[in-house]
C-alpha cells in the first residue's frame, strides 16, 4: 500500500500540497457537452426524452410515465423487506435530525426606526426537488439529511428522484422517505432527472431548488440549470482530514480514513501530525487492517491516488493546512480549545476520539451534506435556511421620507438617475 508523505520542512512541501489538492479541479468536457444535450431534450420532449433516458440508464423496466412513480403498493412492500430494527433506527436518526434541523429555523423580524417599520420576512420555497444515488445501494441517510430541514422550513412540496431499478435494492430510502413525508417519490436518475425537475414535464412537477449529491453527471446537470432553479451546491468526491497526536489510536484512525476512502477512488483521505511515529503506526495500522475491509480496492485506490501524510511542527503550522485544504470533514482527534479557534474552514468539526465522522453521517443531529473541494472557504453544511427565502420590509412614515427624500435624492442626482431623483423629492416637503 502506498500514500503520499510530506513533511513542512521540505522546501517544495506548499507546491506538492498544493498539486495533491488541484486533482479536485479536473473537469470533463464530454461530460458536460452530453448533459447539455439531455438538458436540451428535455426541455424540448418533456416525458418522451425521459423515458428514453430513464429506460436507457436506469431501469429497462420502465417503458412509460405511469411506472416512473413510486406507488403506495410499492412502498407497503419497501415496509415489508424492511426489517422492523431498521425501522425504528431509522426514526430514532430521525429524531435527532430534526431536533437539530428546528435549532436553525430562522423567523421573521422588524424593528422601529424612529417612526417608521423596517425588517424581513421569513418565506419557505414552495418546491423542492431531492436527488437521491441509487445504483445497487440504498441510501437513507441522504434522503433524511436533505428532506428533514425542508419540512422544518416549511417547504409544501418535497419530490424525491432515484435511480430505482428495484425496490428491494432501494426498500430503505423508500422506507426513509415515507416516513420523512416525501410527497412523490420518481424512479429517475442521472442529468435526465435533474432536467426533469428544474423544467417540469406532464408527469414531473417542476421545483424552485434541487438539492442531493449525485455522480459527475448529477454534478454537472446542476451546475447547468442553476439560475434557472436553485440548487445546494455542486458536490464533488468525499474528503476527511484527521489531526492525532502520539496519544491518540492508531487503529481508531485508520478505520476513519478508511471509512472515506471507501467511497470511492477519488475520496481523500488525509492524516496530519507533530507526531512522526503516530504516522507510522498509523501506516502499519491501515496495512494490518486492509485485507478485512470488503471495498478494499477502492480504499486502495483512494489512498495511493489522493491519500495524503503531512508532519508538521507545531499547532500553527496545522492549523494553517487545515484551513487551506478546507475540508469536507475534520476530526481533531485531541480536543483543544485553543487549537479549535485556529480553525476557519472545515464543513464539519468532530471533535475527540468519540466523534467520528460516521456518526455525523447517519445520526448526530447535524447536516451530513457539506461543502466539498474547498468550499469550506466559503460555504455551509446544509440546513434550515437553505430552505428559507428572505424578504425585505419597508414601511416609511410621511415624517421619515421627508429625511430619505433628501438622501434619496442627492444620490440619485450624483448617479444620473432624473427619474430616481425625481420618484424621492415627490414625497418629500
């Protein structure tokens, strides 16, 4: 097995960092000529083009609008294969996601100036649209995360795409979208669905914002329609960085980095440590630990291809490289306080050996969907508010736009705007 070492002391270690993290920025553009093309069918062929497309990529089964809904037989039979532990774990995560998901419910407000009214109203989006992977895997956790912030927002319609061949192989995202009170649940995937959502056919009601992470062409398709829906973000493949000190296990942190880059080969894993013999068990740990794991190709591949050590010498120097990575998920494995405020960019903070990311995945209470490829720089978990619109409310008294009619129109004039102007004196003396 092999990954990257790199130590703070080499004279090339920010360019070598630096070339590790710019696999990020690969961009594929036959992909995205192909998506531009579903996109444009269809807009233009509506439920003919996606039923050719969901046919094609997703399920032979379905050769016509009627069988791309998820039926209420369909779903009682999700139940059924269900197992009744699954079930009630499923609720329990439930529980603790919307406990949190209400902690960011944003309300509206105002407040008196002088004699007049200003502030915002709070509106949930009308509409929502949730990708949901399929494939040959369930996913639950994903439609929980994405669909519990809309109902606490408030959003009357939540939609729910997946790729659905059979409902064996999805009966627990169905389960989870049941009871997290999906209006209609659609057997499409890939950019087809993404089009189908952002434009609207016959069949499938168009929504103001689409969320969920999905592959390249999922990706892509969101990246495109964006303006014309709003989406959460454009997700690229799964990152973790660990810090550790000598005192911290090594198994403990194997298994973790492991359980990123068992995503898939373009996931990163990364270590970062004062301590060089942690490193090293840490290595050994992974090499003793790997021929148990059953996606240990993938894990292989990860770490070889993305997998990255770094040495450091002191907190400061951590912290920075923490900060510029901005990763999707950051374990500090020793809880410092001081070290925490050091922190600005990372999607997710788990903190201590006892919070591992994968508790944060299926049932700590935050959002598990995070900003990816350094978008931490600049971005959020997703939450409530994402969910949330806000309006601005103004309401000015006779006595106050006699003042703003003089600011109003002093600026206005310096600007070249008559009309401006002209709109501000009329309500002034």
């Amino acid at each position: 097995m092999k990954i990257l070492n790199l130590d703070t002391k080499k004279k090339d270690f920010s360019k070598l960092l630096q070339d590790r993290l710019n696999i990020r920025d690969d961009i594929n553009h036959k992909t995205e000529n192909f998506v531009r093309k579903v996109i444009a069918d269809i807009k233009k062929n509506k439920d003919k083009s996606l039923v050719k497309y969901v046919s094609q990529y997703d399920s032979k089964n379905i050769s016509n609008t009627k069988k791309l809904l998820v039926t209420k037989n369909e779903i009682k039979q999700a139940y059924k294969i269900t197992s009744s532990d699954q079930v009630s774990n499923l609720k329990k995560a439930i529980n603790r996601i919307r406990k949190f998901a209400k902690k960011q419910l944003h309300k509206s407000w105002s407040y008196k100036d002088k004699s007049s009214t200003l502030g915002e109203k709070v509106t949930a989006i009308d509409s929502v649209g949730v990708y949901v992977p399929g494939g040959k895997a369930s996913y639950p956790s994903t439609v929980m995360m994405n669909v519990i912030p809309a109902r606490v927002a408030g959003v009357r319609k939540v939609y729910m795409s997946c790729p659905i061949d059979d409902i064996k192989n999805h009966s627990l995202a169905i389960v989870a979208a049941d009871l997290c009170k999906v209006d209609s649940i659609f057997k499409m995937g890939g950019a087809h669905s993404i089009a189908a959502l952002a434009y609207g056919t016959p069949t499938i009601p168009q929504v103001d914002k689409i969320v969920g992470p999905g592959n390249l062409f999922v990706s892509t398709a969101k990246k495109f329609v964006f303006g014309d829906v709003g989406i959460d973000n454009i997700a690229g493949p799964s990152e973790i960085v660990i810090v550790a000190d000598k005192k911290n296990n090594p198994d403990m942190i194997a298994i973790d980095l492991f359980s990123q880059a068992e995503h898939d080969e373009l996931a990163q894993p990364i270590l970062i440590s004062k301590s060089h013999l942690l490193i090293e068990s840490v290595f050994n740990s992974m090499k003793k630990l790997l021929p148990r794991m059953s996606r240990k190709k993938i894990i292989m591949e990860s770490i070889k291809n993305r997998g990255l050590f770094i040495k450091t010498n002191n907190d400061s120097e951590t912290a920075n490289i923490v900060n510029t990575i901005a990763p999707e998920h950051l374990e500090l494995m020793y809880h410092d306080k001081k070290f925490l405020k050091q922190i600005r960019n990372a999607g997710a903070i788990f903190l201590g050996e006892n919070s591992p990311e994968v508790f944060g995945d299926y049932c700590a209470g935050p959002n598990h969907v995070l900003p990816t490829s350094g978008s931490a720089r600049f971005s959020s978990p997703l939450g409530v508010y994402d969910f949330l619109k806000r309006s601005s409310v103004i309401n000015i008294s006779k006595k106050d736009a006699n003042v703003l009619s003089k600011i109003s129109s002093v600026l206005a004039d310096a600007e070249g705007l008559q009309a401006h102007a002209l709109s501000a004196k009329i309500r002034g003396k």
